[in-house]
C-alpha cells in the first residue's frame, strides 16, 4: 500500500493507525519541534490556489486526514475509516499516551468558548491530561511574539492547536523554529471533538463542500 497520498501538492499520511502514532511520538525523541497537522477540507481548498501555502505545508512532519468529507474524496485505498476519522481515532490514542506518560499540553485558539468545550471534553474522557496552559486570540490582532512568548515560559512537551486555517499553518512555517516544544498538533478552529456538544454545520453545505472537494482532488492528484 502507498504510504503517502499527494494532493494539491501535500502529502497525507496514508500508513495505519499504529505507525501513525509511532511517528508522532517520535517528537519527544528530537529537539525540535514535530508538526503534526490534520488536514481539513478548508486547508485543501487553500492549497488548491496557493503554492505559497503548499511550500509552507513542507514544513509539517505528518499529515494527517481529519475530516470526513476530505477522506470520503480519496481514493478507496485511504488507511483510516471514516469511523476512525469522526471518532478522532488518531488523537484518542496520542491523548491516552499524554496521560500514561505525564506530558503536558498547551490549547491554542481563537475563542475562551472553544476552550471551554476543550476543558469539558478533556476533563470527562482524558482526566489525567495536564493542561499547563492556554491562549486565545484574534489572528489579526499581531500578537504571536507575545503568544510565542506565553508557550515557551510554560515549556510544555505538546501544543494543541485550534487556529484557522491556513493562518495556523503559516503560524507555524514561520515561527516554529522559536516554540520550545517537542510537538505540534494542528486541529483547525473547525475541528469538532468526538462526543462534542459543538453543533455541526449544516447538511447541504457539507454536501456542496464535498462537491467542490471532489472537483479539487481530481484536478490536483
């Protein structure tokens, strides 16, 4: 089976579950920051019309599905099931091994309610997770320096990031080299938790979205 698959000039992961993991654990084993992004169907629609992003992309370690209707337009050869994506498969095993090994996390975002539902959600299935600190800000608003700043005075070993895309992509391409880290894991500010009180979008924009990503992978593969 392949192991990468490319599309709009990113490769996604395409191994099973288990060396996915494997890889992203690897991070505490470096000294610099590993990036870990799951791909959603606003990045992939970025990086059809952006070759600057695209280049930023190469940036990111593993790539990862983490939307449905993303892996619903792959070829049927992708690893993970549409089941394990919803469920958040990969990030329920990552956030397991936090707590059995007592890494710290720092949320990144763009809102204290998406916090909030963060909290709610950590503390009923991952009580054990050691949330060391948080920050919510406007993108717009030129903060990063101090952002940056916050994170590396908590010097946790995993940053948890909520950002939108593709800004939290730039976000890192430029500055990860300053984070004191070892991981990074990129959820957008779209991503639902599994058993999530957020309320999902509505179902025709996610079947018209679905249409235009289907366009964009047969165009792009």
């Amino acid at each position: 089976m392949d192991q990468t698959i490319e599309v709009c000039g990113v490769k996604l992961d395409n191994s099973n579950l288990e060396n996915m993991v494997r890889q992203a654990e690897e991070a505490f084993r470096d000294d610099r920051l590993y990036v870990v992004d799951l791909v959603n169907g606003d990045l992939l629609k970025a990086l059809a019309s952006d070759e600057s992003l695209q280049k930023k992309m190469q940036r990111v370690d593993l790539a990862v599905v983490g939307d449905t209707a993303v892996a619903d337009v792959l070829p049927d050869f992708y690893t993970l099931t549409n089941e394990a994506i919803s469920q958040n498969v990969l990030l329920s095993r990552l956030f397991m091994d936090f707590v059995r090994e007592q890494k710290s996390v720092y949320w990144l975002g763009t809102t204290e309610e998406q916090y909030e539902f963060f909290r709610v959600y950590i503390d009923k299935f991952y009580p054990g997770l050691m949330v060391a600190g948080a920050f919510a800000f406007d993108p717009e608003a030129g903060v990063e320096e101090t952002v940056i700043n916050d994170i590396n005075r908590v010097m946790p070993d995993v940053i948890l990031s909520r950002l939108p895309v593709p800004y939290q992509e730039q976000f890192i391409c430029e500055h990860g080299a300053k984070i004191n880290g070892r991981l990074w894991i990129g959820i957008s500010d779209k991503f639902r938790h599994a058993h999530s009180a957020e309320k999902p979008g509505s179902k025709i924009k996610a079947m018209i979205d679905k249409t235009i990503l289907r366009r964009i992978v047969n165009s792009n593969s």
